[in-house]
C-alpha cells in the first residue's frame, strides 16, 4: 500500500500582500497542491491523506468545485480528508454539504471516526474542528483497534491552542502511522511512526527551507517514508556580513549577490551583520531592490577604534564617555551601547 500524506495547503491564501509577486503566490498555492495531484498519480499511491488546513479560511462551493474536479483525476487513489483550525466546520460552511466524488472520503465529526478500506487491509481514523481552538489533548484518548489492519491516525495540531499532543500518549496508541498537520515546516515526531507533512507551499517567512509532502510505502506493517520537495519557492533566512570598508553600494552588491546564488525565485529574510563604517548608515529601503526581500533588519554595529578615540578625546566628553564604561572585556550589551553612542556624538545620528 503506497500513500501521499499532506497538511496546511492552505489554498486561498495570499502570503507576502502588499509586494509586487503577491498575487503569483496565491496561484502557486493551488498549484503546488495541483502537483501534490499528479504526484499522486506518478506514484501510483492508494490513498492521498489531508491532515486538515486545506483551505486558508472557510472554502466557497467554487473552490470546492475546483478541488473536487482535482481528485477526479486521480487514477487509482482514495481521498481521506480532515478539517483542521483554518477551515474548521462551521454550522452553515460549503463543506458541509458539498458533494464530493465517490473517492473522497470526510472524516467531517468532531469525535473521532474512522474508515476502512479492505482492499488495502487499512484504516484511517481522525476527526474535524468544529472551532477554531480546541485547547484539549483530544488525541492522548485515542485508541486504534486491535487487529490486523494498517492502522492511520489523521491528526492536526501540536500547540496549546489547537489540540496539545503527547508523544508518549500517540506511541501508546496502536497506530501504524500518525499524518499530522498544523505545524508548517516538515518535520518527524516520532521517528517511523509520526511526522508533519509541513506545507507543501510555504505561507509565511517562517516556514523556511523546502517544503513539500510525504511519500509512504507499507510492507509487512512496516512503513517507509520519504519526503518530495514540490515547493514553487522557499523562504530562506540570511546574513549579509558587513565589513569596515564596505560602503553603500559595496553592500547592495552583496546583498544582490546572494539573492542570485542562493535563487532568485526565492523569498528573503536578510539581517546586516559585523561592524560597519560609523560614516554609513544603510537605507534599508534599496537593498529591498536586490529580490524577493520580505524583510531585512541592519544588526551592525559602528566600527570605532575605542583606545584611540579615548586617547584623542582625553579629558573632554567623548573621552569621558567611553571611560565610564570601563575596561574591556565588555558585555554585548555594553559594547553596542557604547558605539552607538559614540555614533550619536561623533556623528549627530539616533
């Protein structure tokens, strides 16, 4: 029995509004999950798993639609699906009464229930919000049944606010494989038995790194798991090393260096770091021009040769500010504290 184990496609959304490829990055959403489709049926897997969040907010019948004409292309597999915190179950949401095409399967209650599958020798169990939090360990009661099937649990959450869960309370359970979701970056649980899918797309500056699904294969009750990176684009955090000699356009170069070794396709989070020129004081505004940059933070610091400074200021007030500050070794905080001052009296800069 082979599987496809997503979570949080979040379909609707709209990441990085207010820049130029924002809308790029909503179409890409739907099609990253378009891909997650055809992988499916590349892999020829029996069942595509949803571990909640596939939509961003409460779905429309349109959306609905579009999803359903999606897994109707699917050759060969079944379609088990949650909903988690985004999409949760309201009384008058589309979901409700949607008719999904005879390979999809809801497992829509709010109390656990599971479906059986003969021919694969599997079950899948899970449950649906039905609000947006559920501060209560639903999952630590859980129980799979005693017998010889291939036992799946659907499970969405992980934080205090939308169902805590236990390693140890999931590893006492009796399942074979636990699908989460919730938690964006792909990450293992428990290692061979729980992982989060993480999103396929990323949806904020956070989810780092690639992105994508999981791929399982059961043989003997055994499962063996890969992950497939389908991600359109990454969010990747990254230094920018500022020296002494660098100037304006010395830094824009850099900056624009990296975005192009490590992708131009990708979005950034850049931090300046090391010791500039007290002289420069970067606009964060132009170095925004070198790519996707989703935020860029200056973390340098003033580059002052304080034993020369106090000696050339002995006596007058900006020797008198760096004496009453010690010898060194200094505290970061100290040390940044003195050469931003220094900053503000050699230079009149905030």
């Amino acid at each position: 029995m082979r599987f496809l184990h997503i979570a949080d496609v979040h379909l609707g959304a709209a990441p990085d509004a207010g820049f130029a490829w924002a809308k790029d990055r909503g179409r890409e959403i739907w099609e990253t999950f378009r891909r997650c489709i055809e992988k499916a049926n590349e892999e020829k897997t029996d069942l595509l798993l949803i571990a909640g969040d596939l939509f961003h907010r409460q779905p429309t019948a349109q959306e609905l639609k579009e999803v359903n004409y999606l897994f109707s292309t699917l050759k060969r597999t079944m379609v088990v699906l949650i909903a988690g915190n985004h999409d949760y179950l309201r009384p008058s949401s589309p979901y409700q009464s949607f008719p999904w095409g005879k390979n999809v399967v809801c497992l829509f209650s709010g109390e656990c229930e599971k479906v059986r599958f003969p021919e694969l020798k599997t079950e899948v169990y899970g449950l649906s919000y039905h609000q947006q939090e559920i501060t209560e360990p639903l999952y630590d009661r859980i129980q799979a049944e005693k017998n010889d099937y291939f036992k799946i649990l659907l499970a969405h959450g992980g934080d205090a606010g939308h169902i805590p869960i236990s390693k140890e309370a999931l590893e006492k359970s009796g399942f074979d494989y636990i699908a989460l979701g919730h938690i964006h970056k792909p990450q293992e649980l428990i290692p061979g038995l729980a992982r989060f899918a993480g999103a396929p797309e990323p949806i904020d500056c956070n989810d780092v790194g690639p992105h994508g699904c999981i791929l399982g294969e059961v043989q003997r009750r055994k499962v063996k798991l890969s992950f497939l990176d389908l991600c359109s684009r990454m969010y990747l955090h990254e230094d920018v090393e500022v020296t002494e000699e660098d100037t304006a356009y010395s830094l824009r170069e850099k900056t624009a260096g990296l975005v192009f070794r490590k992708g131009q396709q990708n979005m950034y989070k850049i931090r300046l770091v090391g010791q500039r020129d007290p002289r420069l004081l970067p606009d964060l505004r132009e170095y925004k021009k070198c790519g996707r940059i989703v935020e860029i933070e200056d973390e340098t610091t003033p580059a002052f040769h304080i034993e020369e400074l106090r000696e050339q200021y002995r006596g007058q007030l900006i020797g008198n500010f760096i004496e009453s500050f010690g010898e060194e070794p200094r505290g970061i905080v100290e040390e940044k504290a003195l050469r931003y001052g220094l900053e503000a009296l050699l230079y009149g800069k905030p």
